[in-house]
C-alpha cells in the first residue's frame, strides 16, 4: 500500500512537471515518460511482443475474495514495460471492467512474471506492450457484460 502511494505520489508529481505532448500509449495513460522503450501497444504495431519477450514466468493473479463472493467476472487491459532484465519496470492500467475490481491483484501478478528475450531480441530492447488479464468464476452473474465488455476469449 505504500509503494502504491508512493507510486501515484511521484506520477502526479512528475505530471505536473511535464510539458511536452505524450508520444505513446504508455505516456497517455500515465502522463510519464518511459525509458527508451519500443511501443507495441498501438492497434496494429509493425511488430508484436513475441518478437521481443517471451513470458517466462507467468504468475495467475490471485482472485479478489469480494469478486468472488459477489460471482463477479472482469478483465484488466495494462500497458507494461518491460525491461532490458525482463521485469515489469513500468505498469499502466489501460482498461478494466468492472472498473477497480480486479486492477490491483492483476498489478501485483504483473509484478512477478518474467520475461526472456526473443531470439530476434538478444540486445535486450524493453518494450511497451498490452497485457490482457481475465478474472472468471463459474456462475458469473455478470457474465454477458464482461462479454460486452472484455470479450469472450477469457471465459
């Protein structure tokens, strides 16, 4: 919790003291200026992320006690920045649904994965790229609108 207000504390900081219009959809989201990062989270970028990384290590986020006990389906949309060592050095909640539900258990699962470079990437390049998460129980009362909303490829 700490680091998390640590966290918003230094972004709104740092927004603050930026001037110059953002360049990607890292920037859009967080108002901060990555590391030099390659941007893959556009629409259509010209390369995706497994020419560069390759989950190593995936780690399931733990499912929310309130979330389940409610029957409550949802995704989480980030923009990660992946570093040169393959960690999550910058993390951005693009979209989630419902709306703070799941956002900060997909964030700490994200904390932990780990990444290898591609055989195309052996000069480490970080990158900036979209990770979906979805969260699904069975008997989801909420399940046509997380369909709505997230898609159905994660139920």
């Amino acid at each position: 919790m700490y680091r998390m207000i640590l966290f918003l504390t230094t972004f709104a900081l740092s927004a603050c003291q930026t001037t110059e219009a953002p360049q990607s959809s890292f920037e859009k989201e967080t108002g901060e200026v990555p590391k030099q990062y390659i941007d893959l989270t556009s629409p259509n970028p010209n390369h995706g992320i497994l020419d560069y990384w390759q989950v190593e290590t995936r780690i399931d986020p733990r499912y929310p006690s309130t979330a389940a006990r409610d029957r409550l389906s949802g995704c989480v949309e980030t923009i990660v920045g992946i570093d040169t060592d393959g960690r999550a050095a910058e993390l951005a909640i693009r979209f989630s649904y419902p709306q703070g539900v799941f956002d900060y258990r997909a964030v700490e699962a994200l904390k932990e994965w780990r990444w290898t470079p591609a055989n195309t990437n052996q000069e480490r390049h970080p990158v900036l790229a979209v990770v979906k998460l979805y969260f699904s129980v069975a008997n989801s009362k909420n399940k046509k609108a997380v369909e709505a909303y997230c898609g159905d490829s994660g139920l």
